[in-house]
C-alpha cells in the first residue's frame, strides 16, 4: 500500500492537514474548487515570471504550498515560500492581489494575502526538486546533483530522504529510472510524517521526472 498510493493523500487526516479550507453546497463545490486551482496557478506563474536564479542554482521563490481560507466575504491565502525576496518587495502584494482578483468569482469577496517564510528551506521537497532541475537543466550530470541534493539535507533535521529521477538521464534513448536513498524512509507507517512532491523537468532530450520523499518524524 505504501508503494502504490500518494504519501500526503495516505496521511491525510492524520499527519497531514488540507490545504483549503472552506464550505460549500454539493452544487458549488466544483466552482469552489477551481477557483482555488485558479489561485494558486495564478500566484505561481507571478512569481516564476518575476523570479530570478541565485548563484546557488535554486530560484530565488520557490513556494512549498499555498493554503486558502475561504469566509463569507474574505479569502485568506497564505502563501508557504522558501525564500520570500521578491514578495517583500514594495507593491508587489498589491499587484498580485490585483491579479487574483481577476481570478475571484465573487465581486464582494475581498483577498488577504499573507507571506510565511519556510524555517528550514531545505527540508521541502519541492526546494530540493527545484534546485536538482537547474543542475540538470545547465548539463551537470544527475548523479551529482541528487547527491549534492542529499547534502543540502544534512542542515535540516530529517531522519531520511529518498530521491528518484526517471527518463532519458544522460541523453541515453532508452528511459531509465535511477534513485538515491539516505536513512529511514517507512511509506507504510501512518504516524509518520513524510513530505513528498513529484516535479517534471523539461531538457533538451524531453521531460524527466523527478521524485522527492523526506521523512520528517514519527509521532
């Protein structure tokens, strides 16, 4: 079971909370639910167009999650993001506020928009997996960057991580699936808390598929 099934959607309920948060009649639920799709595509194509790259090789916004309250006439977004620089910046709330309004079925709904910077930026699979795509998207072979992966691990408090990449590593023409693996990793054990994201990367020899499992802790 802990092989075939998503690791958040397994613990959900349990280790792992929902990320909107919100009622709804059965006949409006399906509006609701894009609306929140909507929201956060919007909010991550804002930030992939006016991010830049570090010297370090990750992007400089990389967001782990983006969590929507939604209440009568108020929608709370709260935006999990590693390294908040271009968010901080002046008016750059307002215009994104003025773009997912755009967004908002409701006229009389009003947005509040919340930055919460990560702690541990190295402990979220989706910064891993984003650092990992710029190595292999600038040639560096793809053993060397899980390892290297691997090691920007070792400043977070995690008691295992596990890294996957599939497709056509190293320009080869058959596909081929290589995995690296650091510690405990128990996928079938409910209590325990493990982050996971799945991250596709285009190259110039087609899209390789990236996995990122991080054991957090046991309860």
């Amino acid at each position: 079971m802990g092989q075939k099934i998503n690791p958040l959607g397994f613990r959900l309920g349990t280790t792992q909370k929902h990320h909107s948060f919100w009622f709804a009649q059965p006949k409006n639920y399906s509006e609701g639910l894009q609306e929140d799709k909507k929201i956060r595509n919007c909010i991550k194509n804002y930030i992939q167009k006016n991010s830049r790259k570090t010297d370090s090789g990750s992007s400089s916004e990389v967001i782990t999650h983006i969590e929507i309250q939604k209440e009568i006439d108020t929608i709370h977004v709260i935006i999990h993001i590693g390294f908040p620089n271009l968010l901080k910046k002046k008016g750059a709330i307002e215009e994104l506020e003025k773009d997912l309004q755009k967004e908002v079925n409701s006229v009389n709904q009003r947005l509040n928009i919340a930055i919460e910077k990560v702690k541990e930026p190295y402990r979220q699979p989706n910064i891993l997996a984003e650092y990992i795509a710029f190595q292999l998207k600038n040639r560096v072979s793809f053993r060397k960057a899980m390892k290297k992966a691997i090691e920007l691990t070792k400043k977070a408090d995690i008691r295992g991580v596990k890294v996957k990449i599939a497709g056509r590593l190293g320009g080869k023409e058959i596909a081929r699936a290589e995995c690296i693996k650091k510690g405990r990793l128990p996928l079938q054990t409910i209590r325990a808390k493990i982050d996971y994201c799945c991250y596709p990367i285009r190259t110039i020899y087609g899209v390789l598929g990236v996995k990122i499992w991080i054991f957090v802790d046991e309860e």
